[in-house]
C-alpha cells in the first residue's frame, strides 16, 4: 500500500486510508507517552522514587515504542497514579493539614 503512496497511485478506500492515519497518529504520538525523565518531572518525584513505585507495582513498567531511546510510560496510566494518590492523601487520617487536631497552637 505505502509503495503505490509513494508512486501515487492510490486505490485505497476512504477507510482505509482513516484506518492508516490512525495507526500512525498512534505510532507517532510522542504526546501521549512519557519518557523516565518526563514522567518523574510530571509526578513531582525522583527517578529514585519512580523506580521504587514500578518496583512495588504502583506504576506499570515502562514500555519500548518508537520515537523512544528508552522506556516511556502512557500519560493515561501516570494520570490514574497521580489521581489516586492525590485521593489517598486526602482521605488520610494523618493529614496535617486538619491544624484543628493538632495538640498544640501555631
């Protein structure tokens, strides 16, 4: 199909041709994945601590994709782990940010 792109004769359908610009958005996307540096700098965190989160299964492993050197992670599967721990942190009964269970007076 690529070949007869290129020498301009196409007889590809509409569908076709929407089914291929699909999968080439998707292959080319750099957007929507992120690489190691990337991906801590999103989260706020250090690559030590991105490579604890992968290690105890809070973060997927990265993935190999092209337009990448290295690993990259989905933005989608970052957004889930901050949104979570977004939500832990504000369920926690720890929290200091509630000052009017602290014991003492600021």
């Amino acid at each position: 199909m690529i070949d007869n792109i290129d020498a301009g004769n196409s007889n590809a359908s509409e569908d076709e041709l929407t089914e291929l610009l699909e999968v080439i958005n998707r292959v080319t996307n750099t957007k929507s994945r992120l690489s190691k540096y990337q991906a801590c700098k999103y989260l706020n965190v250090s690559r030590a601590t991105f490579d604890n989160y992968v290690r105890d299964g809070k973060l997927p492993k990265g993935k190999k994709q092209q337009g990448f050197k290295e690993l990259s992670w989905e933005l989608k599967d970052l957004q889930n782990f901050k949104n979570k721990e977004n939500d832990s942190n504000t369920n926690s009964d720890n929290s200091d940010s509630d000052r009017s269970s602290w014991p003492w007076e600021i």
